[in-house]
C-alpha cells in the first residue's frame, strides 16, 4: 500500500470533514462552586486533585448546589476536549463525534443541548437505571478538586451502543481518535474496539494518563490499550505516577517520556509520540495539540496550537471559551 495515511511530520493541511475526531468517554455535568478549606477538610478532598466519588462524598453534591454562585457547565474530560477541538476548527460543524452514556433527565437533556451548541456530533447511549454523571469543581483560589460521580456515565455497554452499525460506520469515518484514560474504568473493552481499528486501518489513535489513580488502580486495562496508542498525553504527576507503576526506576521527565515511546506498539509505521505536560492546567493543550493533528499540521505547530488552547482556556472558569478563537 503506498497511501501511509494521515503523516504527522508533514505540514499539509486536510480539508475537514464532519466526523473526522472521534471522541468516547464520560459525559458529566459539571457543578462548579467557590468552596473553603473547611469544605475540603470535611470530605477529606486534596486542593488540586480528581476523583471518583465514594459514599462519603453523597452529601457534597446535595452541600455544593446550595452554594451561591454555583455553574454548570457540559464536562467530563473527553467531551471537552472534541468540543474545545471543534471550536478551534470551527467550521465545518460535527468534524467531533462524541460518544458516552446519559440518563434520561434534566442534566442529560442540559448536556444534549450544550453538545449541540458547541456543534458537536454527540451520539449518546441513554438508559434510565442511573442519572447523568456529575462532577464537582471545588475551587478555592486557583486551584480545583474534582470529584466525578459517575453514575450513568458508568453504564455504557459496548454491545447496545458502540456495535450498532451506524455507530460503528461514525467511528470508521474518522481519521483521529481520542479517549481519555478514565473511561478505562468504564468500557475498556470499547476502547480497545476502537483502538484496534484505528491501528489496523494506520490512523491515529490517542490516549491521556487522564488522572494518577488510573495508571494505580486500572494499570492492566491500561497496559491492553498501550500497543495501540500513538500520542499518549499526561501532566508531569500522572507521568510520574506510570513510571513507578511501570517500575521505570527514574523521575526525570524526558527519560520516562523516552521509555514511554519504546513500549509495545501494534502499528509500527507510526512511532509513538508522547506529549508530557508541565504546568497546572496544561492538559487542556491536548486539545489545542488535537484540532491541528486532525488538520495535518506538522508536530511543532500541533505543540503550538496546544498552548494556545491552554492559555485562552485557563483563564477562564470551567471549561467555557470566547466565540471564536483568535489564532492563525
């Protein structure tokens, strides 16, 4: 075969299409609300940390709406960054997919709307055993404790949403793939579907370290989906935290991301690339670093659109954005 797909070196542009990034993961409703220490201290949370919600944490969501000044806003990791990808591109609409599971409820028709707005493809599986996943942004000064309560987002079924044939006809259209590393508690066995596809058919595949718990507590799903990734994306702490599970024997940041690169791989007409972020807020780049990938843009300008999206987006609450955004 001479075509050698999508080439990651090259600074050609591709004309977009709609669903050309396909996105699947955890869809949340996001409750952000200015909390004080005492709030953490109650429910034993750290300043700066993500989690999943334990029984403990039931009363925080019913304390955190009462609050003054509490926003919503259409979240869970995945879904933010096709929609923030989506922004950047523009136009034409629905070049994201999105695939997730809801409740059939208030919040699930909110996230319906929000996805819709952000001309988002959004294909949800809705079930009505469980209500739509929240999470809670506890903020105080700069710095945010999230706590995911899963709940619907935790009943997407493989076989009852992403096998349906004109799911799966959304999945092959796209040419870029991107799943955060938290659904691995969800549906690991979606991910590897997709993951597997996307290295047979020698697209490009994208995964994120997503949280440190998960390379502590999911490392075996982790380690199925690894032979397939191409760009792995994660903070300096979740890099950390994988090079001690992975028993690299080494802090130092360049050399995990090396020995990150020469794991395992499937498709070895791509080399993986690994994107490991330092700074607090600097996953958002990921996104950034997305829309030029679907675009064909050259790594250096991937990087670059990266840390565009990070800037503009940080300064910000939630995960909200201007109406168009002023890069070129």
């Amino acid at each position: 075969m001479s075509e050698e797909g999508p080439n990651m070196l090259t600074g050609r542009k591709t004309a977009l299409s709609e669903n050309m990034l396909f996105g699947m993961g955890n869809p949340l409703l996001d409750i952000s609300a200015v909390v004080d220490k005492d709030f953490l201290d109650k429910f034993g949370l750290k300043p700066n940390d993500q989690i999943l919600a334990e029984d403990r944490h039931k009363a925080l969501f019913e304390e955190i709406v009462k609050r003054n000044k509490v926003e919503y806003h259409a979240g869970g990791s995945t879904q933010n960054s096709v929609k923030i990808a989506q922004w950047m591109l523009q136009k034409p609409h629905k070049v994201a997919t999105f695939f997730g599971c809801i409740g059939k409820d208030r919040f699930g028709e909110i996230l319906k709307k929000k996805a819709e707005e952000a001309h988002v493809d959004a294909h949800y599986y809705e079930q009505n055993e469980e209500p739509t996943g929240t999470c809670a942004a506890c903020i105080t000064g700069d710095n945010r404790s999230l706590v995911a309560n899963l709940a619907a987002a935790n009943c997407y079924k493989k076989e009852k949403h992403l096998d349906l044939d004109s799911n799966w006809e959304l999945v092959k259209k796209a040419k870029v793939y991107y799943i955060a590393g938290f659904f691995l508690t969800v549906s690991p066995e979606s991910i590897v579907k997709v993951a597997r596809h996307a290295s047979d058919k020698n697209k490009i595949f994208c995964m994120n370290l997503s949280a440190p718990f998960i390379s502590q507590f999911f490392k075996e799903p982790l380690m199925k989906v690894m032979p397939y990734v191409d760009i792995l994306f994660g903070n300096e702490t979740e890099a950390a935290t994988f090079a001690k599970e992975l028993g690299f024997e080494t802090d130092d940041i360049a050399e995990i991301a090396k020995k990150t690169q020469n794991l395992p791989k499937e498709n070895t007409k791509r080399q993986r690339v690994v994107v490991f972020t330092q700074g607090k807020d600097d996953t958002v780049a990921t996104v950034g670093f997305l829309s030029a990938l679907v675009q064909e843009h050259a790594l250096e300008e991937c990087i670059r659109a990266g840390h565009y999206a990070a800037n503009v987006i940080i300064r910000r609450v939630g995960c909200t954005f201007p109406e168009k955004p002023d890069y070129h």
